[in-house]
C-alpha cells in the first residue's frame, strides 16, 4: 500500500521518459510508483515519394501508425519496462491507443507477457471504458494477482452517489475486493478545482479500505507561447502547493501525490508533426523554471545550461543524472562554441530525460522529507 510519502508520476511512454526512470537512483525508485501512459509511434515519414509532392492521406497515416504499434512497439513493451523499472509495482494505462481493437488486443498480448517476464503491471480502468475493455481485463486478471486501478475523472466526481454505485458495480463483476483495487482521481488540466474534486472524492464510500487512493493533476503548459525568448520564466506547480495545502487537512485519506512531470496532462496528438523547441524546463520547489529556446537551435541548450549551473536555483550536478547532464553540457558550452562542428548539444529526447529524470529526483525528494 503507498501513502502520502510515494510519488506516481504520470509519464507518457517514450524514449525521454523510459530513460529518466532508468536512471533514477534505488533511493528515488523505492518511493516511486509510475504510471505509464501507451502512446501511438508517430509516422515515420509523412510522404509517399522521396521528391515529397504527395503525401499520405489521414487514413493511410492512421493504418500506418497501427501497423507499426502492432508489430514493433506492442512485442517489446515489457521488456522494456523490466528495462527501465525492474519488477517494481508500475500502473499502465491503454487508454491513448487508437482503436478498441488494437486496446483489446495490447491489454492480452501485453498482460500476458508481462506475467511471463516479471514485470508488476496494474492495468488501469476508466468507469467509461467499454465492455471488451472490461472483459479483456477481467480475464487478465484470473493469471495475475495485482489488482486494477480505477481511473475517476472529474465529471464522475459530480455526483459521488452514483460514482459509489458504479464502483460496487465494478468490484462485483470483477469479483475483486477494495483492498486490491486503486483510486486515481485523475483532474488533468483543472488544478484551480483542486480543493473542489478533492472534497468530492472524500465522500466516495469506505475510502478508507481501498488499496490505495491517489490523486493527480498536471498544470504544466501544453506549449510554451507564454514564454519569451531570452525571458526566464517561473511557472507555478499548482499541483504541487493544492497537495500541500491538503495534506494537513482534518480528512478522512490523505492521498497519494500524482502528477504529469514537465508535460501536459493532454496528449495532443497533432503536436507530434511539430518539431519541438530546444526550451529548458527546469523544476524548482514551487515553480518551474522555464528557458525557452527554439527549433533546430540546440546551442541553446548549452547556453541555458551554462547559465542554470551558475544560478542558485541548480541543485547541483550530483543531484540527480539529469542534473549530471546538464552541468555536463554546460562545461561543453564553450568548446561549441569555439567551433560548433565539434557537436555535442544532445538532442531534444536526451535534454527532456534530464528535465523529467531532476522532476522525478526532486518531487520524491520533496515528498519524503515533508514532515
């Protein structure tokens, strides 16, 4: 069972993120449960010629983005998994896979492998999920023994006596007991209804004998149009202060903190055509420093880095593996300079591992040393 000292992250299921975990520290790893949202690969070219005058209709880039799910990324899923995080408890959430097909067909083909290899998935549910969902999930559940996560949104969180019901419902048709069966209260975006959904989610029936209780919400920004180059920016982690505000409260749970790490809560599928800008997104206790950089300028990183390990806001190289990067690249900053042919400015995956794998370090930090 966690508490209000574990942390679950809620991470999309990318190379960044896949990496941050790896390389967080057993200290961290041990107050740490992630969440992992499955997500579609991208298309790998979005043209049918090598001359690019006719590209690919939605239809074909849809069937493309299945094919390459199907076939390359749902074998490998929890290998790599076992890779990044070892057999410890991981949440994993289906919900972002593109057809009903293709989530049926991942819960069986990646639950079943999972159990075969040693990695702890707790698969999540959503009250709206279909029927095959649910079916697909309850016959998973019959070969292993960790239980489900149920996923409560802020419109099930409106009308508690009805959510109570269909929780009952949920436990009877899968013949599961409270004490196996986790509660997200998932608010995504809404963090200025924080204190709202949380009293809400108080009155859910015998709170307390659920496995566990965990409440999420993400306030960072789904682009950075806000932020002006050469302008640092502080933005504030909501999330954060609204879970500290709780914490202390007279209530009947205090529950698990959730969050998004340095990415929005929404999956915002058409931002995967856009080339991303090379923008540093630093977490601070209370705020999240932001650098904005811009597309194909990776000099800027080193820049933003050499000016970081310089600011009393750095935590220091020996922080976390991602602070280690970041000094790193900061002392290469001058000899890029000299002569940027040299390289070495590390790509945008490489400088988000660093971002999410110091978010992680100090959100854990943070988290167990509250009193």
């Amino acid at each position: 069972m966690l508490n209000s000292k574990h942390y679950v992250p809620i991470l999309k299921w990318k190379h960044a993120e896949q990496n941050a975990l790896a390389t967080l520290t057993d200290e961290c790893k041990n107050r740490i449960s992630p969440l992992i949202e499955l997500v579609m690969p991208k298309p790998r070219y979005l043209f049918k010629d090598k001359d690019k005058k006719v590209r690919k209709t939605p239809e074909e880039l849809f069937h493309e983005c299945i094919t390459t799910f199907r076939t390359k990324r749902l074998p490998v899923i929890p290998d790599e998994i076992i890779k990044s995080w070892g057999s410890k408890s991981t949440f994993i959430d289906f919900s972002l896979l593109y057809t009903l097909e293709l989530k049926v067909e991942s819960i069986k083909i990646i639950l079943k492998k999972a159990v075969e290899c040693g990695a702890k998935l707790i698969p999540l549910l959503n009250l709206s999920d279909s029927a095959e969902i649910k079916n697909e999930l309850r016959q998973a559940l019959k070969n292993h023994t960790n239980g489900i996560c149920i996923r409560i949104i802020s419109d099930d969180l409106e009308d508690t006596n009805k959510l109570n019901e269909e929780l009952d419902i949920i436990k009877q048709y899968f013949n599961i007991s409270q004490s196996n069966i986790d509660l997200l209260v998932d608010l995504k975006e809404k963090g200025e209804h924080y204190r709202k959904y949380f009293n809400f989610s108080q009155e859910i029936k015998a709170l307390a004998r659920w496995r566990n209780l965990i409440f999420a919400c993400g306030t960072f920004p789904e682009n950075l149009s806000e932020c002006k180059i050469d302008e640092p920016k502080l933005i504030p982690r909501i999330e954060w202060a609204s879970w500290l505000d709780i914490k202390d409260a007279q209530v009947k749970r205090i529950p698990t903190f959730a969050d998004y790490a340095v990415r929005s809560p929404i999956f915002n599928e058409k931002l995967q055509f856009f080339r991303s800008t090379t923008s540093t997104k630093y977490t601070l206790e209370n705020n999240w420093l932001i650098l904005k950089g811009e597309v194909n300028k990776f000099g800027i990183y080193l820049a933003n880095a050499k000016l970081l390990i310089n600011d009393k806001n750095f935590y220091g190289e020996k922080f976390s593996s991602g602070d280690k990067f970041i000094a790193e690249k900061a002392r290469h900053f001058e000899t890029y300079m000299k002569n940027p042919k040299v390289g070495g400015t590390g790509n945008v995956p490489m400088w988000l591992t660093a971002f999410i794998n110091h978010h992680l370090t100090l959100t854990a930090h943070q988290i167990a040393n509250l009193p």
